[in-house]
C-alpha cells in the first residue's frame, strides 16, 4: 500500500515537472489540462516533430443554452411562438460562433505562425481547421505531444497533458485537438471478421426493441380481422383503432409522411406486407410499400423470408392500418457490412442517420466531440467489399415531420459528451419541427443481462441500479413506452405496462422501458408531472441525487457507482424521466417470413 502511495506521488511530481519545465509566457493561460491518466493508457514516445497533425479548434457557440427555451416557447400551444419553426439556415445563425469569435481565433492562428491559406471554416461555422506539424502545434500551444497506447485495443493517438492559450482568447474557445482528451477505443468495424450466422442471430434477436416474437395463438384469414373479442390474445388493427379512438384515414398529403427508422439488419418483405393487407386491411392494396430512403448504402427489403426482419414488418405493419393513405418513408441506415457487425450494436447508426437528415451536423461541434466519432461510428466510403462506396451522406435527405426508431441502448454504454452532441442535434431539428419519438426499451428499469452491463442488466458495484435507456433519456425526444391487454380484458378496460416474465410462455423477460437519466435534469415540461408522480406514488426505493458530467480527459462514460455513492440509492430523483407517453407494445399481430 505505501509503495502504491509513494509511486503514484512520484508520477504525479514527474507529471508537474515535465508540464512546468515549458516556459510559459505570462499572457497565456493553461485552457485544459488533464488531471489523471487512464490506467488503460500508457505514455510512450514524443510525437517526431515533422509529423503532420490535423489540428481542429472548436469554437465557443452562441446560445446553445437558450436552445432549449426556443424549443418549449415553439412547442407550446399556449404561446404566441407556438408552431412558429426555424429554418436550417436559422438554426446554423442562430447557434453560430459570434463575428468576434471567429475574427480573434483565426487573428491569433495567423500572429503565431499558421498561414491564413492553411486554415478551413467548417459550413456549420463551428470550427477552424488546419494541419500543422507537431512541432507548429507545440509553439502555438506551448505544450508537448506524445503517443499514447491503449491496452485494450492496441490504438496509439496523439496527446498533451495540458497546452495553453492567450487569456483574451480563451472565452472563444471550446477545445482544441489533438489536446488532452484520449478517446477510449473501440475495436474498429473494418478491423473486426464478420461473426457466423448463430452469433449474429443471437445478437440481431436480443437487439430488436421489440422483437419478442412467438406465433400467434389465434388464426386471422380476414373475416374476423375486426373481432374486438380476442384483442387479449393478438392486438390487430382493429383492435389499436378502438383502443386510442382512431377513425379511418382518408387523406393524405404529397409533402407529409411519416418516417419510421430501421438498421441492424431488419428488412421487411412485400410478401409479407401484402399478406397482412390481405388480412387486416383489405382497403389497402397488395403492393403499397414505403418510400425508400436509404443512408449510407441501406437496403430497405428482401425477397427471402428467411432474411425477413421482424422488427421492420412489425413497424411497418402497425403504422400503415393508422395512417394510410398518407405515406411512409423508410429510413435504412449503413450498408449491411456495418449493420452486420458488432460494434454497430453501440450506436445503431443514429450519427450517421442525422448527418444524411441536417449537413451541419457532420462537422457540428460541442461538448469537445465534432463530427462522428472515429472509433463509435462508422466512416466512410466502406473499404470491405461490398460496403457502402460513396462518401458520407451529409443533408442528403429532407427529415419527415415525425420519425418513429424502436431501438436504442443505455446511457451506460456510450461517452457521455457523445450522448450530449447527438441530444443537441435533436433539439436543432425540434426546432426545425421534426419530433423523434424513441422506444423506451423492453427490459424495465434494467437491460438485458450480458457482457456489458453484467449478469443484471443493472449498474453499481451491487449490480442493482437501474440502467436507463439512451437516446430516450434525451429531453428533445419523445419517449414511447408500451402498455398491454392483459388476458381477460378488453380494449375499453385500462391498458397497464407491459410486464412478460421469462418463462412458459416466454422465453425472456419483456418488460416496458423506464426510469429516471443519470445524465440529464429534469425537464422544465415534466416537472410537474414527475413531482406528482412522487407524491403519489413514492416508490419504496432508496434513491440518489446526483448527475454525471464529462470531465474531459477521457471519453467518460457514466459512473454509476459514483453518482450513488454512500446513499445507497438505486435510481436518480433528480433525473429526467421515461416514458414520456405509452402505447400498446405487446402480442401484436405481424406478418412475417410469409406466415
């Protein structure tokens, strides 16, 4: 113990030596510098002085804050700005680095060295770049590069302890990179074998929000595909019009659609669309399929049942019934190399989605992230064969007005300045008027027990804090839960949250998504609503109050176990919560693989 004590001071006095041994002028100020390292990284080598580095500096943004103000006063039906949206040029303006900012940023590159020629605006206004040699990067940051290792992957990736700034130039400046921040790698996709069919079945399976599928218990052949009685059994479309008072559709617009996400290999089949039109829906005709939009090299259907998606026919198939003749478009994500692999399970190809839906957030800056991130997302072209040739999608298709995505993961998983960055892109498209509305999942409060948040599901060194879902936790989107008709009731009884218990009939636990975030306050829109909850129903759990922040020097992910601490506590009162709303989410009718 008193070796561990006596090595770590050492290392900390080498650090402050190397760090204080760089003559610092007095009108520079130190503008991040990392107070640990990782026990994952290990220092190695300076950075060879002729070494090329692709410098970025991000700008410090106006009004990212009062982002969330415009959206409540535009979103509310008691206020005058209610349903007044922005344009995408009015949020780029709106958001946009102050004139002063970029004049004194670009002046200060220019006095120190950089050629005005060197240095490239990004579109979105939010960042200057330029490469520059490290030795170029030292001078104008006073500060030192070194490699450093990663011992889980193997990466090396260039970094500082601490580099400075001008003080007047500080308050213009976000980060700079390369700078302190060491991103925690993740085996790259093109690095990685394609896994065999089982292990794929297994991971598609455990990754389909709703993808608990079993055969159904009762036979629809169309002449009792409006029979309210057995809705306890199989919810047609039948039974969803009762259940929420829906009345037929009979218009439609050439400008509106609704657009529904799909990825991780889902494809839906016409046979089995017009199977179910066929049965449930004989006033829509064999044939009607969605509108393809397929990003970064998607592909929307397949004509073997076998490859049939249940997730996709399942999305497909409950919205059509409610909504047709207006239109669906169908929004396919990421060439199926990258939807086939693994560490597409991480970020379901949300990044790449919104960069083919809004251009400016392929290069947006915030929360010391730009752009996608290089080891999370997926680059491209895709070099493996058979990838996605293409460049980058980048506001290559203009968003639907509502997008419904059943998937998702949990704020465990992801950095936390990576969920920051994306929430924000939600906002921006809010404003423009697009709503997102999410699946709060289907394992409860928890996730599915596995490799990454253990044998639980849940979180903390006991394995019993409850582990919300991510993107759902984001307070700019709508969280869906699902609710279910319990055997032996009907559709005009009250619907209650789905909760399926592994076993006989079920083979895993299917429960309704929901929780409280350990990243985000409480909305301003819900607290009355979560206040209430309380009040009436206090659950007999301990709790504690606390949210996590990223610090900087790595790529944070949430600490749990921190956040609780010495309370005890097993969720997080002062999170936002989910759902946001609900709606039947269980024994639903689908057609799929041709039955």
């Amino acid at each position: 113990m008193v070796r561990t004590k006596i090595s770590g001071l050492v290392a900390l006095v080498a650090l402050t030596l190397e760090v204080s041994a760089i003559v610092v002028p007095r009108h520079l100020e130190v503008h991040e510098k990392r107070e640990s390292l990782h026990p994952r990284w290990s220092k190695k080598d300076r950075v060879e002085s002729h070494r090329l580095l692709p410098m970025r500096i991000g700008l410090t943004q106006n009004n990212l804050d009062k982002g969330h103000e415009h959206l409540m006063k535009i979103s509310d039906p008691a206020s005058s700005h209610f349903g007044q949206h922005w344009t995408a040029e009015e949020v780029i303006e709106a958001f946009r680095p102050s004139q002063q900012t970029e004049d004194e940023v670009r002046k200060w590159l220019i006095d120190s060295g950089i050629p005005a020629g060197r240095i490239t605006h990004s579109d979105n206004k939010g960042w200057f770049a330029f490469y520059a040699t490290a030795e170029e990067a030292e001078n104008l940051l006073y500060t030192e590069y070194h490699e450093y290792e990663d011992s889980v992957t193997g990466g090396v990736m260039p970094s500082c302890e601490a580099y400075h700034v001008p003080k007047d130039i500080r308050k213009h400046i976000d980060y700079i990179s390369p700078g302190i921040k060491l991103l925690a790698p993740i085996e790259h996709p093109n690095n990685k074998l394609k896994r065999n069919a089982e292990m794929l079945e297994h991971e598609i399976f455990k990754r389909n929000t709703h993808g608990l599928l079993r055969d159904a218990k009762h036979s629809y052949n169309g002449t009792n595909a409006t029979d309210l009685s057995t809705c306890d059994i199989a919810i047609t479309p039948a039974c969803v019009a009762a259940l929420y008072q829906i009345p037929p559709a009979t218009l439609s617009h050439p400008n509106n659609s609704m657009g529904i996400f799909e990825s991780e290999l889902q494809f839906y089949t016409q046979n089995d669309l017009d199977l179910f039109f066929t049965n449930f829906t004989k006033h829509i005709p064999n044939g009607t399929h969605p509108i393809p939009a397929n990003i970064d090299g998607g592909m929307q259907s397949t004509t073997d049942p076998y490859y049939a998606g249940g997730e996709a026919n399942l999305d497909i198939q409950l919205a059509y019934p409610i909504l047709y003749p207006q239109q669906i478009t169908l929004y396919q994500v990421d060439d199926y190399i990258v939807q086939a692999n693994q560490n597409d399970t991480y970020t379901f190809g949300f990044n790449t989605f919104l960069d083919a839906l809004d251009g400016s957030y392929c290069n947006f800056t915030a929360y010391n992230e730009t752009g996608n991130d290089q080891y999370l997302d997926q680059a491209y072209p895709d070099p493996l064969t058979g990838g996605w040739a293409g460049s980058l999608m980048c506001g290559t298709f203009t968003p639907t007005n509502v997008i419904s995505l059943s998937y998702g993961g949990q704020e465990s998983d992801l950095p936390i300045s990576y969920q920051k960055r994306q929430c924000l892109e939600y906002m921006k498209l809010g404003l423009q008027g697009v709503s997102f509305l999410f699946a709060s999942g289907d394992s409860g409060v928890s996730n599915y027990p596995g490799d990454i948040d253990g044998p639980t599901g849940c979180l903390g060194p006991d394995l019993n804090i409850f582990n919300p879902t991510w993107p759902g936790t984001c307070p700019y989107v709508t969280s869906v839960g699902a609710t279910k008709v319990y055997p032996g009731y009907t559709v005009y009884d009250p619907e209650s949250a789905v909760y399926d218990p592994a076993g006989h009939p079920y083979s895993v636990n299917y429960s309704s998504g929901g929780g409280f975030s350990n990243i985000y306050p409480i909305p301003d829109y819900q607290a009355s609503f979560v206040a209430k909850f309380f009040e009436d129903y206090n659950p007999p759990y301990p709790y504690y109050s606390a949210l996590s922040n990223d610090t900087g020097d790595i790529q944070t992910l949430p600490d749990i176990g921190a956040l609780a601490g010495t309370t005890g506590g097993i969720y997080n009162r002062i999170g936002r919560g989910i759902p946001d709303v609900a709606a039947n989410g269980d024994n639903i009718a689908v057609r799929i693989q041709w039955k």
